[in-house]
C-alpha cells in the first residue's frame, strides 16, 4: 500500500521539548533523539481503523491490477492469455479468501502499514506549551529535567521532500475522539502521523518529521545533528540539581557564548500551575 505524506505549513512560534537531565547532550552535541513509531508510549500511533471492502467488485478490480503490475501473479497472466478457464477459477479462488480473511486484515493491516513506515521516517516530539505540570512530570523526570527552547522560523521546521517524494516537516497533532479510517488500497495520509486520541489533548504536541536517512546511530538510538541557530532557550526545572543548573550556565556561557535565555519552571505561590521566570541579569 504506497504512501504520501503532505505536511501542513509551520506555525511561526516557538516549539519546545522537555527532556530528563541527561537531555542536556542537545546543547552538548547539538543533536536530539529521533522517536519510532512504533516504540512511543502511545499504542495508537499510526494505528489507523481499516475500511476492508467486502464486495466482489472490489476484489476482482483488485485480482486484475495485481495481474497487470505484480509478477507474483505471473501465473495468472499466463492463465488469462492461455486457458480462460482456470483464470476465472484463480480469480473466484482469489477473490473470495481476500473477502474472508478481512478480520485479519482489520487487526493486521495497521500494523504492517506502521512496521513499513517506521523504517523510512522518524520523528521528534515537540510542543507548544513549556509550562504543562504533567509534561514537566511524565517527560522531565519529576521536575528535575530541563525544557529546550527552539526557534520555529529557523530552518530545520522548514517543510522539504526527502528522496522518496514524500515532504517531511512540521504536522500539529489532531486529538479526536475516534481513529482515522484507512480505505484499503488508499495513499498514506497526514492525519494517520499526527492523529492521537484527546486524552493526550494536554500535550499541546507538534511532531518534526525526519527521514531517518538524514539521521545517525549512537548506542542504540537514532539521532538527529540540529543547526545551532535553532536552540534559543533552556528552562530548568523546579526541581533541577545544583550541578544540572550549573552546567547549562557553563555551557550557556562557553559554548553558546551567552546565546541562550535561561529560565526557571517554579511552583505558582497560589495555584495549580507553573510559572516560566526568566533569569535576571548576572545570575549564575
């Protein structure tokens, strides 16, 4: 089943992405881990509903298209030219176990169709909100991470076609109550890589779609090398370590040569929320 992928035009603002204390290695090496689809903490992801044609029609349109275009079916387009008969016997025969087996192709469809996308794109988990209380817990390890600050105008939110044709860039998550629907035989669509149910509504997500091509291996994981310019900013924590903290300032003020904005997630004195302080002037 081919795909492509249409991306939707980047939102001017900036994006944001909260990661535990060893995710300092982005302002260390200038690189961020790319996310598989298959291994996210969403079971859905990609995991659209198939709409599995049941009627003959359907089929036989099918069997002839696969006779034309796909060698597996040689014997069949022999068949067709040489004995009539036993074409209409292969196609009944072929026609028929594809409509029986459409519960199968209900549960497995899915999952064949995330498992072949997976080996070509990866993508990197964004958002637009750098003070959400859960996010700071799920992804910040308890407060203790940091929140890295990206510039959305900067070129690596720029849409671009890989070498495939397909456009890779920025896709903002749609949250709905029910899963898309795939029509078999259909192309690959936009809302199946940003599609997720609304209890995830909170996240705020953007999602960065990267050809995994374009990315390296270290330990395990695939990484992608950003373009300095795109790293504005870093939040630390409520709960970052003293040596957390001071590490970013060196880095900030060596390496990044005082580029970055560094701020501080603290606990509102009166409400249920997080409050963004920036760094005052001269503060270590």
């Amino acid at each position: 089943m081919p795909y492509v992928i249409h991306v939707n035009s980047k939102l001017k603002m900036k994006y944001y992405k909260y990661v535990a204390p060893a995710g300092l290695d982005i302002l260390i090496n200038n690189r961020i881990k790319v996310c598989d689809f298959s291994l996210t903490n969403d079971p859905f992801e990609v995991l659209p509903r198939i709409d599995y044609p049941i009627d003959k029609a359907f089929w036989n349109q099918e069997f002839e298209n696969s006779v034309e275009n796909d060698p597996v079916f040689n014997p069949a387009k022999r068949a067709k030219q040489f004995n009539p008969i036993e074409y209409e016997r292969q196609r009944t025969e072929w026609v028929n176990g594809s409509i029986s087996h459409r519960e199968e192709g209900i549960r497995e469809i899915p999952h064949e169709l995330r498992s072949r996308f997976t080996k070509v794109v990866g993508f990197v988990c964004l958002t637009t909100k750098p003070d959400d209380i859960v996010m700071w817990g799920h992804y910040a390890d308890c407060h203790k991470g940091i929140v890295v600050e990206f510039d959305g105008d900067n070129v690596l939110f720029a849409n671009y076609p890989d070498s495939n044709g397909n456009n890779m860039g920025l896709l903002t998550v749609d949250y709905t109550d029910t899963r898309p629907v795939l029509r078999f035989g259909d192309p690959f669509r936009t809302e199946l890589l940003a599609c997720k149910s609304k209890v995830w509504t909170y996240e705020n997500e953007v999602r960065l779609l990267l050809n995994r091509d374009a990315c390296k291996e270290d330990g395990g994981h695939m990484f992608y090398y950003l373009p300095p310019a795109c790293i504005t900013g870093v939040i630390l924590g409520t709960k970052a370590s003293e040596p957390l903290r001071a590490q970013t300032h060196f880095l900030n003020n060596t390496k990044w040569k005082g580029s970055l904005k560094i701020s501080y997630s603290v606990e509102h004195p009166e409400e249920y929320r997080m409050v963004i302080q920036e760094q005052s002037h001269g503060e270590v």
